[in-house]
C-alpha cells in the first residue's frame, strides 16, 4: 500500500514565546478525559473566522462580538469539548459569557465549545476546570499538545503541525479538531494557530481569511457545516520584527500559516470519521478559483465517488456525474479525469485501463483525483476521506 | 413498529387503452432478467423532463431532440437496463439514435438507458432484444408489469402506482426505478407515466413539469444526480373528452398525476439504497416553495440526520445544523423542529422529551419530520431515506 503524504501530528516542536497552554479534566466529556483548555499570554492579539451555520453556535456569537468589541485585543482562549452549547437559548449565550470571563482578565477571552448540539454547558465542572486549566498552563510542546487532545470529540487522534517562519526566529504552532460534520464554509470545527511574530490584529485577520480559504475551507468529511465552527489565530507578538502587510517577511508568514493549516486540513481528512483513505480532488481549467473548488467539494461530497474509493473501484462515471452536476460551466467533451497518473476519461471519453494497475493505485491511504474541466485559469484542491461501514456506525450511535 | 404509510405497488389495476408494453432479455444485465422494455401505440403523444446534470447521458439528448423536431408526436419508448450508454461520446450517441429506430415506426420513439456510466451499450444484443419485446407487447396489467420490472437496476422492488381520473373512464398507471444516485433536479432516474386521457403534447408538458416538481423533484436518496432522469408522460388519446387547461376535468388529470407520482417517490424513498425508513421532511413557515425545498433537503441530504434516524436517535440538534446551512433566511429563535407530533425543539428552545416516547416514534417504516422556520406561507415536503451499512455495501462494489 502507498502511504507516504499524510503528516504525522509531531511530539515536539519549537513553541512561539509568551503563550501559554492549560488543559483540565473537567467531567464533560467521559469523566478521566481532558475536555477544557486555555491559551493565555500578556498582550495578545487575535483573528479568527467563523461558521456560516445560521445556528451559529453562543461561543462564536460571544467571540466574535468580542473580536469586534476590542479591535483584536484578547486575553486568549478558553474551550471545551462534549458540549456544543449550540442552540441553547440565551441560557446558552449567559453561559458562554461567564465561560469567556473565567480566564479573570481585563479584556475579555475568546471562546470555543465542540461537541453536542441543543444541550447546556455543566458550568459548576467547567468553571472549576477553567481556574485548573489557567493554574497549571505551561509554554512547552507538552502543554500544547495537552491542549491539542483536550479539544477532541470523536476524533480517534490528535492533530498538531509546527512551522518555522523563514527568515525569522519567529515560530508557529496549530492544533485542530474534527471528525465529522465537517464541511467548513469559513473554517473548521475548531482550529488555533498560535505564533509570536509580531503582527497587528487586522493583518492576522486578513491572513487568516485567505490562508484558510485553501485550506480549511477546502475540507469535506459530509457536506455538513457544524454551528461551531472556529478557527482562531492568536499572536504574543514576542518575536519581532513587526510584520508588514505585503513585505517578503509577510509572504513568509503566510506561506508558514498554510504549510500548518495544510497539514491539519490533511490531518482532519485523514482522521474523517470513518475514514481509511484520505482524497484529494484537484480542478484545474475552470473559470475561476470558486467555480473550480465547487466543482471539487461536489466530487468530494458525492457518496457514490466516497463508496467507490471505499470499495478500491476506479468508477470513474461516478465523478463525472459528480462534475455535471456542480454547476460548472463545462463542455463534457473536453473533460479529463485521472486517478494519480492514470487516465480514466480524455476529452469526454473513456480510456480503457487495466484494471490490476487500477487497483494497485488505488491501495493506498491517500488517493489524488484529477479533472481538467477547460482552459480557464481556475483551479482548486479539496480533501475529504472515503466513506465507510464506519461511519454510520459512529452516526447512527452517537448521542445514545 | 408503525408501518402504514408507505405505498405498495399493486398486482392488478386498469390499464389505459390504446398503449401496449412489451419486455425483453438481452443479456444487458445478468442473463435471465428482463433489462429491455418498449411503450408502443399509435398516434401517441408525449412530455418529458430531464436531468440537469451537464454530463447528459446519449439517451438524453436524443430523446430531447425528438420531442422539439416532432411536438411531443412519438412510435413510443425503447428503454434498457444495466448499462446507461452516459459519458459515452459520439458513438454513444449513434447508439442512442440507432435504439431509438429500432421501434420502426415512421416517427422515432424516445429512448432511455438506466445502469453504469462509461460503458457503450451492446447493440448487437440489445436491437434483438427491442425486436422480441415489440412482438410480446400486451396491453394488461401484466404487461405493465413486466417493463416495471425491465427498468430496475440495484432496485430491490418494482415501483408502480395506478390512479383513475376522476369524472372521466380515462385512467394513469406508472412505473418509475432507482435506489442511488438519486437527486432528481428535473426528474428521477427513470419514470413513465401512461394515461388515455386525451391531452395535447403542450399542457402534457406543463402538467408533467409541474407535478414532477413536487413529487419527484422532492426527492432524495444520497444527492447525487444522475446523467439519465427521465420522466416521459405519454398518452394514447383514446379516451375522451380532450381535456383543456384549466378547466375542472384538467384539474382532475393533474390531482391523478399527482397521485401516481407521489406514490412512486415514496415508493422509491423506501427503496434507496440501503433503507430502512422513509423519511419525510416537511418546512413551513418559509419565504416561498423554493426556500422550504431548499431546506427541506438539505436536511434530507445530511448523512448526520440521516444515520441518526437509522440509529433510532432523537438528535434534533443535527436537523437544526442542517437548516443553518441551508442559505434559507430565519431567524434561529423562531424555529420549531418536531417529529411526528413531539416537539423537539419550540422557539429556537430545545423542549426536553421522554427518551422511550422517542423510541416509539421512531420505530417506524415511515417518519415525519417537521420544522417551522418563520411566518412566510411556503412550505414543502420532500422525501428521504434512512442511511445504513447496506448503502456502504452496494455502494463500495457495484462495478466490480
């Protein structure tokens, strides 16, 4: 079997000077599990992204009324995993508020919650667990990595990715969670990227929104937008020099920013409930970037191409039907489609391909699908995994 | 377990006259089931609607052109199973036009081809085929039959609905097929519809397009959209009095159109892939027809709502998800959320619930769910199934 492109969450790591990282077991989740964490630091600032779920969840409303409210400056983040605090009602809102002001700072924390939908926050063990986490917050790899498993649901392992900043002391960390309802239209269910380059809040906001525009948004484990959607950047600014929007050291930045919400993104796909194979699905030749990636998500959503992957079938027709259906303006015959280097379909018609070769391309745990739609400059990549027995049995069970 | 609402196909029932229907085997399929099928009369008028799917199969665009060159005057239907001669390029379509004359007749018949993209259709077996299911034709309910059962491909059951038209001697029987890759944006993967109801070609058109818009075109298996949906109407005329647009006897038609082709969506929910429970999905409250469909299926096509209903769990959280991300505009506390008549959610408020009353409700063949977004007067329902392994199963080795 291939398997060779899906990162590896590291163990150790160089971590970004002046943040800090708690977690606590605070018996939200299965009790002897971490299911609270905190970020804190002197000085922060912070960008962030949000679902588009018009049931947006309490914590993101409270966040980004936060963001809004203090131009960026944040006393970090606090979170918890087992309860959503989604479509809870203005208990839920009042919940989430208090839960922001746990961290006991002068500006006020952001705020993150994953886990069940329509259920309220148990704030007599969050509260406590919120001072515990604070208390015993550290700046190492370990601490972060405490953090990194303290966010997780039904993932089945944690997902972590470190870069350096060319030309730069200045380093960069990212944790993420998610297994399912997975199909970000701002960002993923939630993710934090933590750095000490110094850069003003609006910069980072504006890096955040593109970066995670390829990457994070190019994800799809179901098609199903979670109410909690977050993806945080936060930066102690410790290492500078000050980062200026357009300068090489800003290019450098935000190609740092990609390389690490690349490897989650591919870490999430990899880790899709379910999951053995992770897919990329590349677009090349459509009218834009958008009509490309849409183009792709409707190939990476389509249960009859993630069956067929599932299944080792180089079924071809099921992608083709997916393309067709996308809305993509194309002419189906001058549609290609390949898996990795194997053509399936030229200029609209098939290619015969021997079906032994097809099966040893197609055991593997990450499986590249390629479709060349036109001539346009367009061109997207989105990941997703296949779709398996397993996955309705984790679905079918969960709240139960 | 609550089992009542799911229409059976009948055994017996009237059969329009002046319309015959004939069935062959042409080893299409596996050897020794019926894959050819024919709709025979004479001086017959027809209405079709079609996939939108870009990628059109052959069968498609054939049938489309005759209808414009000939005003909806067609020989009939020539139609095969186990290949869908889509994707096939020029030869495909040559195939298609050679099909389509196979009935002989000195205007064409529409033609249809329902199974796996890609493949070219064995003509040499086929054509025979079409010959020998012309001379069998029979105008009974057993002839009726046996092309319902000509049409089925991963079908695990005919699909056939009959209706008289009330006020008139003219009757409507249908039949229609299709377990996967079934998101009909124009009209399910294949379904004929016969009548002797006298009806010119152009408010046949209307009605059908009208009708299939909220029956078939409410309907969802795993949202996938084939490249051959075809509805066709088709009517012999022999039974008068002509029916003309608007009047109370054209009122009658559409309700007796109505009632076949609901009855063969619910029909075809309950046979999705994999099924085990229909699930219908009803929204009120919306701005219009369009944004209750919307919504509505985009709660139909959640594999998260769908496993859960599999799974016997009340998780409403995960309908509300599906309706945040709908792109319908509500406010989230205004919205009621209910299956059956438990109310699950009141006022954007989760409403606590007894766990066994769920159970109850949900041991069932046939589930309603309801959801009320606002104030607007459009509302819609659509139709859906459960999501199981089985679908994984068939779904991961049909080709090979």
């Amino acid at each position: 079997m291939t398997t060779n492109r899906i990162p590896r969450a590291p163990e150790s790591f160089a971590v970004p000077r002046g943040l800090l990282y708690g977690a606590a077991e605070g018996a939200i989740k299965k009790p002897g599990r971490l299911d609270v964490g905190v970020i804190t630091g002197e000085r922060l600032v912070a960008a962030a992204v949000f679902t588009t779920n018009r049931f947006a969840a309490a914590p993101v409303i409270v966040s980004r009324e936060i963001l809004r409210r203090n131009s960026g400056q944040v006393a970090g983040v606090v979170v918890n995993s087992g309860c959503a605090n989604a479509v809870t009602g203005p208990r839920g809102l009042e919940d989430a508020w208090r839960m922001s002001e746990a961290l006991g700072a002068q500006v006020p924390a952001l705020v993150c919650s994953t886990g069940t939908i329509g259920v309220h926050l148990p704030m007599e063990r969050l509260l406590p667990a919120v001072a515990r986490a604070k208390e015993s917050a550290g700046s190492s790899a370990g601490d972060f990595l405490r953090l990194a498993d303290a966010i997780l649901t039904t993932d089945t392992r944690r997902k972590v990715a470190a870069a350096g900043i060319p030309g730069s002391s200045a380093v960069m960390v990212g944790c993420a969670k998610g297994a399912g309802m997975i199909a970000p239209s701002m960002a993923t269910m939630l993710a934090f990227v933590a750095t000490d380059a110094r850069i003003c809040a609006a910069d980072l906001q504006r890096s955040v929104a593109r970066i995670s525009n390829r990457t994070l948004n190019c994800l799809t484990v179901d098609g199903d937008t979670s109410t909690n959607d977050t993806l945080i950047g936060i930066s102690s600014g410790c290492t500078g020099p000050e980062i200026v929007a357009g300068s090489p050291e800003h290019a450098a930045f935000e190609a740092a920013l990609e390389e690490v919400l690349q490897s989650l993104t591919i870490q999430l796909a990899a880790d899709g409930e379910g999951a053995t194979t992770v897919i990329e699905v590349a677009v090349s030749g459509a009218r834009d970037f958008a009509e490309a990636r849409a183009a792709a998500l409707k190939v990476a959503n389509s249960p009859l191409v993630k069956t067929a992957v599932h299944g080792r079938d180089a079924n071809w027709g099921r992608i083709a039907m997916a393309l067709g259906n996308s809305g993509a303006e194309f002419e189906p015959a001058e549609v290609d489609i390949a898996m990795e280097s194997m053509p399936l379909l030229s200029r609209g018609t098939p290619v015969p391909f021997d079906e032994g070769e097809a099966l040893r391309i197609l055991d593997t745990d990450y499986l590249r699908v390629s479709c060349r739609i036109g001539n346009g400059p367009g061109e997207a990549r989105v990941w997703t995994c296949d779709f398996s027995k397993q996955y309705i049995e984790i679905n079918g069970a969960y709240r139960t």
